[in-house]
C-alpha cells in the first residue's frame, strides 16, 4: 500500500536520525586510524553499523512513496547501498590489504554523501553534519539563493581538459557576486581523489563562506618528481574558477594531505603569490624543495604546519628537522605538533587548527 506524505516523511525522519551517528563514528574513525590498529577501528564501526543497516535496507524496501516522493526514495535508496558497501569495504581489509579497502570504503562513502547532502532539505536530523554546531542556527540563510544568480552552486564536478585535470568545486549555496569570497585549494593523499578529499573540507567551509577547490592529481600521486606537471593544473583550475566566480585573490589559501601535503610545500613556495597561506598536514619535506629554499621562494608567505607525533609514514623526527631548517632560513612558519595523532583524514584538524589559521591571518592583515 502506497504510504502517506505524513508517514513517508517520518520515514525520512527515522532513517536520517539512524544515519547520523554512523556518518560521525565513520568520519571519526577515519581520522583517528592508526595503521597496525585496524581491527580496533573495524570493531568500531561494527558495533555503530551492524544493527541498523539491515534494518533501515528493510524498512526503506517495504516502504511505497507517494508518487511524487518517488525521486527521493531512489536516491535514499542509493545512499544507504553506499553506506552498506563502505561498511562493507572497510571490515573486508586485513594486513597488507587494508589500505586498499579503506580506499575503497572511502569512494562508497563519499557517493553516499553526495547523495545524501542532495536531499538534506529532506532529511532535516542530518543537518547538524553538514554545518558547525555555531552555524546551525544561520541554516536558512546558508542554504538561501541569491536571486537571478546565473553560475552553479553547490558541488560541480568538473572532467579534465587539455589545460587541466578534473576537480571537484564547492561554492557556498548563498553565494553571490555583489562580494568577493575566499577560497581554499584542498589537495587529497597519494591514491585518493579530490571529490572524496573536499568532505574532509565541506562542513568548515559552507559554514564561513568559503569556496572549495579540490583537484585531482595527472597520476595516482602528485607530481613530485616533476612538479610543473601538476602546477599548471592546478594553476589552470584557480584561474577557470575565478573566471567564474568572485574569488578574493587576496584570500586564497592552500592546504594538503599526506602526498598532498609534500605537494602543498611545492606548489606554494613555486607559486607564493598566488596564496595567502600554506598549510601541509602530515606532508613529507622532499628532496625537490631544496632548489626553491636555496632560492628564498615564498620565504614571505605564512605557512601552517600539521604534523602527528605517531605519523608511521613521515616520522615526526625527520618533519622536526625541517621545521629547524624552515625557521633558520627565515620562513614565516608556525608548527603545530600532534603527540597523539598518526596519519589519517583531517576533518576536525582542518575544522578547529587549519581554517581559524587561515582566518586569522585575515585579522592580522598578513593574508590580505
């Protein structure tokens, strides 16, 4: 029998509410992996996800929406399909395997997400995940449109060209033109994608009105041996999205992951004018940026620097030593030392240290 709005709407309610603590656990333990501990986090995301995911697949299959719902059912139902195969994906991994997996988990959960943020309107529990706690109660205005606004907003996904490679691109959903707003390049770890990385950037982001860059690396990793290949796609990105949209030039930040960290140190310091601020997290100081330091390349531009004390794949000594290195040659860096984190996604990181960094050099007038 074909439900009620009413009733398929406390649907949406229950499921949404069942979501969010799992989408949080996922996020969580994302960020505090430590390789060589993977079951403690499997178990983990066990104990969050094996008893509602059967239920809530059932519930939404005996479930017959109003006709006009029907749009919506399809896409929640394609949602929960990726939550389960993230789930899946990430208990499936084991030894040498598990970092395959957890890519893999992460892929499903970041269709999930797309998904899922399509129909927040729908699905008012979830709220709370797409925003900081300080800008729930400025939702309404976040999510308003200017009128007759003429570019995209939201998420885009854009496919490579011949002058650049594909990137995924966040423009607040109250943008508008009238203003200049700031923007943030997020570039993702060895192997990963920039339309998975941008979630670890979304809520920060749609919260203070900035735009999202997240390109995708030419090959599986950033071009460190050669950096201009993926300069001059990176470069081709920032002047596309600034031909479009009413970008600060004066507020444009860059920031990194992993590989994408090592690659942050080479793209900001090759092309410092180009950014207010540079913050690697958990990056390598590599070979290749011994040239641009002999040559004071962005010795003027602020740079943040993120690293964990348990990091397995950079180790914080060697990251210490650079530090030293940064602040003998005169480079304007702040250091910020994790004891307890290993090397992992930084939603919290980029939410509580790396955006406040960003703002703050606004306040001082050292990224303006």
């Amino acid at each position: 029998m074909e439900t009620t709005d009413i009733q398929y709407q406390s649907t949406l309610q229950h499921v949404a509410e069942q979501l969010l603590p799992f989408l949080r656990t996922f996020e969580a333990v994302q960020e505090e992996i430590h390789f060589g501990r993977e079951r403690e986090v499997q178990e983990r995301v066990r104990v969050s996800a094996e008893s509602i995911f059967p239920a809530l697949t059932e519930e939404i299959a005996k479930v017959l929406p109003p006709a006009e719902l029907q749009g919506i059912h399809a896409t929640l139902t394609e949602a929960l399909s990726c939550c389960v195969e993230a789930y899946t994906a990430l208990l499936k991994g084991a030894g040498r395997n598990f970092a395959e997996w957890f890519l893999r988990s992460r892929q499903s959960l970041s269709r999930a997400l797309y998904l899922l943020y399509d129909l927040r309107e729908h699905l008012p529990p979830l709220q709370p995940y797409w925003l900081t706690p300080a800008a729930l109660s400025s939702l309404s205005a976040l999510e308003t449109r200017a009128p007759t606004l003429e570019v995209p907003v939201g998420f885009l996904q854009q496919p490579r060209t011949d002058k650049h490679g594909e990137y995924s691109l966040y423009v607040p959903e109250n943008y508008t033109p009238n203003r200049a707003w700031p923007l943030i390049v997020c570039l993702h770890g060895g192997y990963g994608q920039g339309n998975e990385y941008i979630w670890t950037w979304l809520r920060p982001a749609k919260s203070n009105g900035y735009l999202l860059l997240s390109p995708k690396s030419a090959g599986p990793t950033w071009s460190v041996l050669n950096p201009p290949l993926d300069i001059r796609s990176i470069q081709a990105m920032l002047t596309e999205v600034c031909e479009t949209y009413q970008v600060d030039r004066t507020r444009v930040y860059l920031t990194g992951l992993s590989d994408g960290g090592t690659f942050a140190y080479l793209l900001g310091l090759s092309c410092s004018d180009l950014f207010a601020g540079i913050a690697p997290i958990a990056g390598d100081f590599h070979p290749m940026l011994d040239p641009l330091l002999r040559q004071g390349k962005g010795k003027e531009t602020p740079l943040l620097v993120v690293h964990g004390g348990k990091d397995p794949i950079f180790p914080i000594e060697s990251i210490r030593q650079a530090w030293t290195l940064f602040k003998r040659l005169g480079y304007n860096v702040t250091t910020h030392e994790l004891p307890e984190w290993g090397h992992a996604y930084p939603y919290t990181i980029n939410e509580q240290i790396v955006l406040p960094w960003f703002v703050g050099l606004t306040k001082t007038g050292t990224g303006s």
